[in-house]
C-alpha cells in the first residue's frame, strides 16, 4: 500500500480502498494488555500476518511498539508467528508488572526540572526505549506499516510518527523521516494529561513540507514552539491513518467506558466534562463506520474491553456479560504495577472478544482450512468468583504505587 494513504484528512475520503487496517485504541495498561490477548488470538487465525497498517494511540502504541520490535525475529510458517509466547506474551506480562507513571509524573518535583519542559515524557520514553523498544522509526517494518499517532496542540489534529512519514497536514511532514527513536514517537503518544506534561518538538520550517496552516508561512515562527499530547485526545480508537483509505478494518478498543453517576466535586466535573467530549466524539466515529458499513463501502470488526462473547455468539466460551461490564470495564486504565490477575483477566478477555467478533463481523478473513482451536491463555482465571474477587480493588487510583500493594 503507498505511503500517501498514511493520513488523509486533508484530501477528504478516498473512493478507492485496500488493505487490512488493525487499529488498538488507547486506555493505558489495560487497553494494551486487552490488546495483548486480541494479538495472540488473531496471530493463531493467521491474520495478524496479513495486516496491513497497524495505528495506535497511547496505550495500544505501547504494545505495538513492542510487536514491531520483535516481529523480525519471529518464524512465520504458513502466516502465524512462531514463539509468540516466549517472545513476545511473556516478555510484556513481565513488563506491565512495572510501574511507569509515578516515576515519570514526579520528574515535575524536581528543582532542576521546573524550567525544563517535557521532563516527564523524556522521563516516558527512557522507560520505553529501556524496556519496550530500542529500535528507530526508519528502522520500523516494512509491513506491516505501525502508525502511532499524537495529538497536534497547536492546529488540533492527528500527528502520526511512521516509518515513511512523521508530522501532520496542518504544519507539514517531515522532508526526510527523523532518525528518532521509537520509543519517543510512544511517549508522545501516551502521555495522558493532565498527569503528564505535553512533549515538546524542535521544530525549523527548512524541515518540513508546507502544511496546510504554515503554506502562507502564517505560522512559521511558532512552529519551535509545537507540543504534543496523548494521541487519545484527539482519536482514541487510532482510526485515523486508516478508516478513509482501508477496506477492512479491526478494532481492538480497550478505552474507558462513561461513567453514568453524579459528581459531586470539582475535579470530577472537569473529568466528566473531558468524558462527555470524548464520549460523543467516538460515538460519532462509531456511527461513520456503521454507515459505511451499510452501503458496502468499508468492513469493519470491533471489541471492547467491556463487551461479553455472549452479545457475539451465547454458545462461545468466555466471561458473562455480568463480570464484563460490571468489573472488567471498570479496571483502571493507568500505567502503574498491574497484578497477575489483572493481566490474565485482561488478556483472556481481548483474546476471547476479539475471536468472537471477527466470526461474527469479519468471517471472510478467516480461513476455513485452518482450526485454530480456541485456548484461553490464562484458563485457570476464567474462574469468574476467583476473577472478580481477585479484580475487586482494580479500579481504584492510587498516587504511588508499586507491586507491593498486591501482596496483600
């Protein structure tokens, strides 16, 4: 696929479409360990080697930094990965045991840092480039193409960071793609405000193609001075490098869930106003989907943290709708020290929803030929009473935590 479908928006809708598009959502640990089992099921159907672009927003960037990093050396026999779970399953459960948020948020406390924006997303990325990836955008697959999109503060629009562009239409795209690492591109991506500070670029216009804003050289002289936040903001479900350009399209949405309840107390009206924006944003991407899903233009497969197999397929094996929505929703979408129980639950749910909806929506990616029987990887947590006592404290936020809050 060429490189000019990357980000669209500026030309409007394409009328031709091809490809594959996977899209993980953004929603901190949780949505990537969601995304996690959602991978490991759609690696075993053999369609995760037949994707085409992978876009991603906080959280879902950080498990496709750390698939892109490792996809070179894996075995692919007849299109599945081989040693998936030693290379790639493993190694991430060992990583969400980290706590990488309070480190990173507390760099704003140190004296020297007062006058140094962006400590805490450079604080980010060496968590990232330490523990996730150490490899560097041009140094990013081929195929399938990873896309990790930012929000532009300035104009208010999707920054993606790829192997073949890095920018925005709005300011421009990078002339030639930035030797940076990709675990900064990850860091931009996720650092949620307000816990994290925006990241700060270094920008000259000789770097740049004229965008659509700076063509008239109108905003030139503040292009130093652009800051990039959570690609959530903008499009949490990552959809944007892909839903006007591919013809199919996987959803693994890991996100928060509107909370219907009254607050009482300033900080949570502010998050509810936050809430109600992005809440309504998304429903409305939902609704362009499902309209172009009815007039044959595009065909698309989604699931949600939230979601039960049962809406999908009641004879299919997986949690009740009960535990789905009234405790695995709920789980915090942070990036602290999750628990074991936290990750299998979490892992399981993403590898069971996202089989049932591609049977459900997207049957024709799946091949007959191949069985592919279905195996939770955790099965000794789809003991629902063992689950949910397990994930009883798992919505709750603490401001310092560590894996020593779990061993009691």
């Amino acid at each position: 696929m060429p490189s000019d479908v990357l980000d669209d928006t500026e030309n409007g809708e394409r009328t031709e479409r091809a490809g594959l598009g996977l899209c993980l959502s953004g929603g901190g640990y949780r949505a990537a360990l969601f995304h996690l089992g959602a991978l490991s099921r759609l690696n075993e159907l053999g369609i995760l080697s037949r994707v085409d672009t992978i876009a991603s927003v906080s959280g879902g960037s950080i498990a496709s930094a750390f698939i892109a990093d490792r996809l070179a050396g894996l075995p692919l026999a007849e299109g599945v990965y081989g040693d998936w779970e030693k290379t790639v399953a493993v190694p991430f459960r060992r990583f969400a045991r980290r706590n990488i948020r309070t480190a990173s948020i507390l760099q704003i406390a140190l004296p020297w840092n007062w006058l140094r924006p962006g400590s805490q997303t450079r604080k980010l990325q060496s968590f990232y480039q330490s523990h996730v990836t150490g490899q560097t955008l041009p140094q990013l697959p081929e195929r399938p193409r990873f896309v990790f999109c930012a929000t532009d503060m300035m104009f208010g629009v999707n920054w993606v960071f790829g192997r073949d562009r890095v920018g925005d239409y709005q300011v421009g795209y990078f002339k030639q793609v930035p030797d940076w690492p990709v675990a900064r591109a990850v860091a931009a991506s996720s650092c949620f405000p307000p816990p994290f500070q925006p990241m700060h670029l270094e920008l000259t216009p000789a770097e740049l193609t004229a965008g659509k804003a700076t063509a008239k050289g109108r905003y030139a002289h503040i292009i130093s001075r652009l800051k990039l936040t959570d690609g959530g903001v903008y499009d949490n479900m990552g959809l944007e490098p892909v839903w006007k350009s591919h013809a199919d399209l996987l959803i693994s949405d890991g996100g928060g869930t509107f909370k219907f309840e009254t607050d009482d107390h300033v900080l949570d009206r502010l998050n509810k106003y936050a809430s109600i924006a992005t809440n309504q944003v998304s429903a409305l991407r939902r609704r362009w989907l499902f309209d172009r899903e009815r007039n044959g233009t595009i065909r698309f497969a989604r699931w949600h943290v939230g979601s039960a197999v049962a809406n999908y397929d009641p004879a299919a094996p997986g949690y009740s709708p009960d535990l789905a929505k009234q405790v695995i929703r709920h789980i915090r979408t942070d990036m602290d020290c999750f628990s074991h129980a936290e990750i299998a639950v979490l892992e399981n749910q993403g590898y069971l929803v996202a089989d049932a909806s591609l049977r459900k929506h997207a049957g024709h990616l799946l091949d007959p030929a191949r069985p592919a029987p279905l195996a939770a990887p955790h099965p000794a947590w789809m003991d629902e009473a063992r689950a949910s006592k397990a994930l009883a404290r798992s919505h709750k936020r603490f401001p310092i935590t560590g894996r020593y809050r779990w061993f009691h």
